[in-house]
C-alpha cells in the first residue's frame, strides 16, 4: 500500500476492514486518548513469520457501522524487534 502524503489515521482507516465509508474520517479516537500497554508478548505471526513484540498497545476507538449503529474496537500497534534478533 502506497502512502504517500497519507496521515497514520488514513492509512489505518483505508486498512480497516470495518469501516465502511472512506470518503469521511470514519475512526474517532478519545481525546485524550486512552492506552492500555503490555510488554514481553512473545511472537506475533505476519504473513506466516514469526515477530517478536516487546510491546503492544490496545487503542479504543469507534466507527459507525453500515446500519448507523456506533461500534467500539480496538486498534493493536505491536513493536517488533527489541533486540530480541
């Protein structure tokens, strides 16, 4: 996926399987935004390799659903490496 002039949150919102309306910003986040953090998560598998995450974020946000029902989800951010290689 090119990306290219794009912001985080458009990436993530054309990436969002859930969203159905790309034309407006569709994902809105607390402000501020509430984080819940974790640390040494072991191996999280991406296309079939194994990454270790030495730290993960769980970032609520909600979205409206294609029938106008509001719809909370998490977006997950894990950080690979960490000198575990």
């Amino acid at each position: 996926m090119a990306a290219a002039g794009l912001t985080f949150q458009k990436v993530v919102e054309q990436a969002n399987p859930y969203t159905p309306d790309l034309s407006q910003s569709t994902m809105q986040f607390e402000n501020p935004i509430i984080v819940e953090q974790q640390a040494d998560l072991g191996t999280w598998a991406f296309k079939g390799v194994p990454y270790y995450i030495e730290k993960a974020l769980k970032i609520p946000y909600t979205y409206v659903d294609a029938h106008g029902v509001t719809v909370e989800d998490y977006l997950l951010i894990g950080f690979a490496g960490g000198g575990a290689y």
